[in-house]
C-alpha cells in the first residue's frame, strides 16, 4: 500500500521495544517473591469519594447475585466457585469483569444485600488476585478498578465491620502505589488518562495521599495538554474518546473542590472547550457521528454531559485542530472527516476514513452513515470497521487508504493496530453562496500506491433538502492515471432504518424512511448498484444494511456527480407505483 516514513518507522520500533519491556516487567511483577511489598502499607482513612456519572441498572444486581455475570455479550454463572476462579470466555469479558465498573448496579439496587455481595465480590478478588494478576494489573485494568472502588466506597463501606474497612484500603493504597509506578506503561491516549485520573483521584480522596496531590496534577496537566486539542477534540479523533474523557474530568473538578483545592486551568479550559465538541460531532437525531472507533452513542450518558454544559450554544462549523468539518442548514447535518491519521501511538483505533461523511435529514433521520464500531466483540470486526470500505468514501482498487499493522504477534505486542501511513496532503475549502453551504477537499492517500488523488466537493442547501456531490481523480503527478490500478467505488453506507429501490433506469434510488419521509438518490449516468452492507453501531449490535455504490475506471470516467433530494410524498407513491407495476425482479430484501 502506501510507504510507510522514517518517522513511523522509527516510532513503531520504539513501540515494539516499550511492548517487550512491559511484558517483561509483568513476568517480573508476577513473580511471587516480587508480589508482596516489603514495606507494609499503612491502611489510610478516605476522604471523599468521587461521583459516578455513568446509569446504572437495578436490576443487573439481581444478576450478579445469583452469580450470573455478563459483559459485551458473553455470560460466566458461577455456581460454588468464586468468579475470579473462572476462566474468562474473551479478554474483553475478564477487563469488564476486573475493572468493577460494575459495582454501580448493585449502589443502584440500594439495599443491605447487595451490600453485602458487594463487599464478598471485593474479598474474593482480594484473596484472589489482590497480590497480582497479569490482566488485572495492567494499568489500564488497574486504573478503571481504583476509579469504580472510590466511586463505590459510600456503598460498600456503608454497615461494613472495621476489618473489611481495614482490608478495602490497604489493598486500595497498595493498588495505587503500584499504579503510580506502572502508569507510564498504559497505552497512549484515553488509557493513559485514565491512569493519571485515577492517581489524580486517589490523591484527592485517601487522606495519606495527599502528599500525592502536586505531581499528580502536573501529570494530569501534562497529559491534558497532550492529548486534548485547542478544538476540543482529542488526539485520537474519536468522538467516543471525549465522551469517555468528559465522565471522569467533570468528578473529577468537583473533587478538587470538595477538598478546597482550586482545580488545574488545564482541567477547567480543557472542560469547556470538550463541551462544544460534543454538539459538534450530534446529528439531528442526537446521535454521535461514527468515525475512527466511534461506536453506539450512550443516550443517557450522552444527554448527563451535556446537562453540564453551561453555554449551550450553537456548534462550531469547523474544527481544524481535529480535522472535521460540519455543515448544517434547515436542521439537516452534515459532518466530514478531513483529516489524517493521528500520532502513531494514538492511532491504535483510528480509521481510514478520509472524505467520509454522514449526513441526518432536516426531519431527523439518519441516511448516510459509517459503519461504525460495534459495542461488543470489537477485536472481531475490528479490521472491517477500519477499513476505507466501511465508510462513505471512495475505495480503489479495494484497498484502504491507509496502512495498519497486520502481524498479530505485533498487534499483541502493541496492544492494538497502530496506523503508519496514511494521506499525508489534505486540502480543505470552506465557502457559502447562493444560501448554500460548499466543501471541497481532498487527499493523497492514494498516490504512493496508484498514483491518485482523490477531490470531493459537497455542496448543502440552505433549507437542508438537497445535498449534492462531486468526487474527482486525478494523477498525482499530474501525469496519466496507471491503466489497471484506477477502479473506484464510490460508497453510501445507508442507515439501517431506510429502505432503499432501485428505480427502472438505474441511475436513481428511492430512499425511505421510518417516518415516510423520502429522499432520491441519483448519480447522473452512472448505474447504482445496491449491495449488502453492516451497520455496527447499532445499540442492540450489527445490523444488515445496504450500501449504495457507484463503479467506474477513472481514466475513462475521472468525474462522478450525485446527490440526495428530499422528495414530495405525491411523488413518492407516483414513482413506487409505476416502479412496482414496471419491475420485475424482486425487491433487496432488508
């Protein structure tokens, strides 16, 4: 595919050797005569305990009562063994199991026995792995455990003896100070900020940490300037990444205050300029945008944060510093990705999306969409979900615009695909005429390999019925296209909710909605092919889908003109009917 630069080279090996020094320290860690300190730990008092803002479910606590555990889609029922001693169906399954996240369903159940099974959940795993456990310990694990534990602490010391209070904190301190040594092996990116949260919390809530609170936060500041840009977005490019930010940064500015102590700057401008952002990546259905590991949007937390948001005002229409643009007119959205692939140690879930888009009607309703992430079984559609194919962009020649790792040894070692090339030239012009709303950018992703360039230009109504497109290549050098390597498919992944029908003469496509409203798909004199697609983030999991696609060889046709009209509903029945009694081939099953 594409060449991968010096930089990248030199930066993936230094990956590698960070992944072999941390697996090596882990070997080390779980030796036992390494897994108790030789110092004994002083079983300090807690302070305060931060809030949770993720929902919880009651009834989840009945579940785990009854020893029945489930998370991202797999289910462990314990009978008489403890569910530490069971072995994990997925890694996924035992990092949700380890990071007690879910210990905020049995606070919700709010009564005496769930108490106590939460109380006998934490010995367990104290006994257990409370020394050292390769998974449990991973700073990334470790950090989500410590935050769930101080969130939870109210419930779970609230009628608890002395001796549980004792062992809680002792293995809590000595969890932190373990932290607190391995933080720098986390994974770059929201991983590695919620290590610093959590040491950050720690400092705040356990009385002999306090010591603690000065370094803690310069790390924190340290890793707020790295990670979060001057937009609001986070490095990663991930729309879900500032959601997962957000729930820990707004507890964590009022535990700063519980204890009297002015928050960072950092925190409190990186607070507001995140907020925005939020609104800026929100369809008129109130969904996120799916781009680079962006999954189903959680409603609810979703609508907590921006409770929170004292501005409120309109979204920005440009974010430069996270490469996406966002054009809104007549209540229909707009939002494109117009940028690269991000630092490669951030990258390990970014998508080779660019000049993709999504597009929500006036009335509320998604039609053009990504393929998104999935909420479970993310390893399994992870390759998929990354791939240029996946989103509404062009593809040439099948290939992705962008390189990933591919060797799973490597993958294991890095703990994710890391991108190394890319579009490294994006152009990007923003401009608004006649009441409509034009973008035109382009991108080099494709030059080392076939020596093409791709141009797209969208062009938005000002009343938000029509969006119309123009997708161009061209030779890089400005030379001839390479006969052979210049086959397209221009790509609309449809929401799974629209049904979609090809009409007689093939160049148009009749999209309807949930709510009966209608919009035509035409592409000039270019046939539309149909074809199944998958919708991943869906919130009950992947759904069937169709995809509209337009073919062709750019040497002989380097221009492709399409667009999306909102349709009258006259017309609608007018067309079904004559399509209905002229078709004779079958309708594509949804």
């Amino acid at each position: 595919m594409a060449r991968v630069s010096l930089a990248n080279q030199t930066k993936l090996s230094w990956l590698l050797l960070r992944g072999a020094l941390r697996q090596l320290a882990g070997r080390i860690n779980g030796h036992p005569v390494l897994r108790w300190p030789i110092v004994p730990l002083k079983a300090d008092r807690l302070l305060i305990a931060p809030q949770e803002l993720r929902t919880a479910d009651a009834t989840r606590a009945a579940e785990i009562y009854s020893g029945r555990f489930a998370f991202v889609g797999k289910v462990v029922v314990c009978d008489d063994r403890s569910i530490f001693e069971m072995a994990p169906p997925s890694e996924e399954w035992a990092v949700s199991l380890l990071g007690f996240s879910w210990l905020r369903h049995l606070r919700a159940a709010d009564s005496a026995i769930t108490r106590a099974n939460a109380r006998a959940l934490i010995d367990e795993w104290i006994a257990h792995q409370g020394a050292w456990h390769p998974l449990g310990w991973r700073p990334e694990v470790l950090s989500r455990r410590i935050i769930s534990w101080l969130s939870q602490a109210p419930m779970l010391l609230q009628d608890a003896d002395m001796r549980f209070y004792r062992r809680f904190v002792r293995s809590l301190v000595r969890q932190v100070r373990y932290l607190r040594h391995t933080a720098g092996d986390a994974h770059r990116g929201v991983s590695r900020m919620q290590t610093t949260i959590a040491l950050s919390y720690a400092a705040l809530c356990i009385a002999g940490q306090s010591r603690h609170i000065k370094s803690t936060t310069t790390r924190l500041v340290a890793e707020i300037d790295r990670q979060i840009l001057p937009d609001g977005g986070h490095i990663s490019r991930d729309p879900g990444a500032i959601v997962e930010v957000l729930l820990e940064f707004l507890p964590l500015r009022q535990a700063f205050a519980a204890r009297n102590i002015a928050p960072p700057q950092a925190l409190l401008a990186a607070t507001e300029r995140m907020m925005p952002m939020l609104r800026f990546f929100r369809h008129s259905d109130g969904t996120l945008a799916h781009f680079n590991g962006m999954g189903p949007t959680p409603a609810e937390l979703l609508l907590t944060l921006l409770a929170y948001d004292e501005t409120r005002g309109a979204p920005l229409s440009s974010a430069p510093y996270s490469a996406y643009q966002r054009l809104e007119a007549g209540d229909a959205v707009l939002i494109v990705d117009t940028g690269g692939a991000p630092p490669i140690e951030m990258s390990l879930d970014a998508h080779a999306g660019c000049l993709s888009f999504e597009f929500s009607s006036p009335r509320q309703n998604l039609i053009v969409v990504n393929c998104g992430m999935p909420a479970m079984a993310r390893d399994e559609w992870r390759q998929h979900a990354r791939a240029t194919a996946a989103h509404s962009t062009v593809t040439f020649n099948d290939a992705s615009s962008a390189q990933f790792v591919e060797a799973s040894a490597l993958r294991r070692m890095l703990g994710g695909s890391p991108m190394l090339a890319g579009p490294r030239h994006i152009s990007t012009a923003r401009e608004e005429h006649a009441g409509a709303i034009e973008l035109r950018a382009s991108h080099d992703g494709y030059a080392a390999a076939y020596g093409l360039v791709h141009q797209r230009t969208l062009t938005l109504a000002a009343d938000g019925t029509r969006l119309s497109g123009e997708d161009l290549f061209f030779a890089a050098d400005g030379g001839q296209l390479r006969d052979g390597q210049d086959r397209y498919a221009v790509r609309f992944h449809l929401h799974p909710s629209v049904k979609a029908t090809r009409l007689t003469d093939g160049h148009a496509v009749l999209l309807v909605m949930p709510n009966r409203e209608v919009w035509t798909f035409s592409a000039a004199d270019h046939h539309i092919q149909l074809e199944d697609g998958v919708y991943l983030a869906g919130n009950d999991g992947p759904r069937r889908a169709v995809q509209l696609v337009v073919k062709g060889e750019a040497r002989s046709t380097p221009r492709v003109s399409w667009s999306f009209q909102q349709s009258s509903q006259g017309a609608v029945a007018t067309a079904a009917a004559a399509r209905r009694t002229r078709e004779k081939e079958p309708r594509l099953p949804l």
